[in-house]
C-alpha cells in the first residue's frame, strides 16, 4: 500500500493511505514519525543481533572442524569454494585450522589457499554468513563421518 504525505494549502498535513485520506495535526504526524523511526531501527539492531549470534555458532562450528581427521579434512576442501574454505578457516579460533588444512592440500593447491587466504583477510559477516549458510550440510556430514570414525577407531 502506499502512503503519501503532504502539507495542503492551509499548512495542514495530508495522510493518503489507499483510497484513504487523514487530515492531522503537526504533533501527530511527529508521532508518527517517531513510531517508523524507532521500528525501522530496532528491527536493524535486531537483525544485527541475529548476525552476531549467527557468526557465533559458526565460529564454533569451524573451530570443531580442527578436530576432524585429515581424510575428512581432504575430502571437505575439496567439495568447498576458495571463498568458502577460506572463511570457515577465519572463523575458527586460533590457526589449528588453517595448520590442518595446510597440511592436507596438495602443494599447488597449499600455495593457491595461502594466496586465498591472504587476499580475503575482510570478510563481511553478511558474506560469512552466507558462506557458511552453504557448506553447513558439508560441514554436518563430516561430523557425522567422524563419529563414525571414532565408533569403529
């Protein structure tokens, strides 16, 4: 629906909403005013908020995969981007990560991830977010791998 607001000829202000037309007074249109403001920039902090829970659980999803065996390691940087890779290794703590997916590539692709890795050192949380958004499954399945790994080990 829209909504169009303006001031008529005798300085009263005009609400048009649909077919309807409000004539009010000054103090409520800055009540009204108010009211959008504050909506619009409460739901900003609350997607913020929901970001920042987001990465949180990530981070500690990819600190998890340090802990993985180097085969699942192997077959998990395959099936990702370079994008991909290199954020969930930026989201873990610490470098565990980044040792153990070094030392689980092949020299080639050791040098093209280091590159990566160097030239992706800002990532918006908005694009971590969406990295890992898509190698969640990836990163399910090689948990579930390693608990089978250490049920038969």
């Amino acid at each position: 629906m829209d909504i169009k607001a303006w001031r008529d000829e005798s300085g009263q202000f005009q609400l048009e909403m649909g077919p309807v037309i409000f004539t009010l007074h000054e103090e409520a249109i800055e009540g009204i005013r108010k009211v959008i403001d504050q909506r619009l920039h409460h739901s900003s902090e609350l997607d913020e908020e929901g970001g920042r829970r987001k990465i949180k659980a990530y981070r500690v999803l990819a600190s998890k995969m340090a802990n993985v065996d180097d085969r699942i390691v192997q077959k998990f940087a395959a099936q990702v981007s370079p994008e991909q890779l290199v954020t969930i290794v930026r989201l873990a703590e610490g470098d565990a990560l980044y040792q153990k997916v070094l030392k689980n590539l092949s020299k080639q692709n050791r040098r093209q991830f280091e590159e990566d890795y160097k030239a992706m050192d800002k990532i918006s949380e908005h694009h971590a977010c969406l990295h890992m958004e898509q190698v969640i499954t990836l990163i399910r399945r090689a948990a579930e791998e390693q608990k089978l790994l250490n049920k038969g080990g």
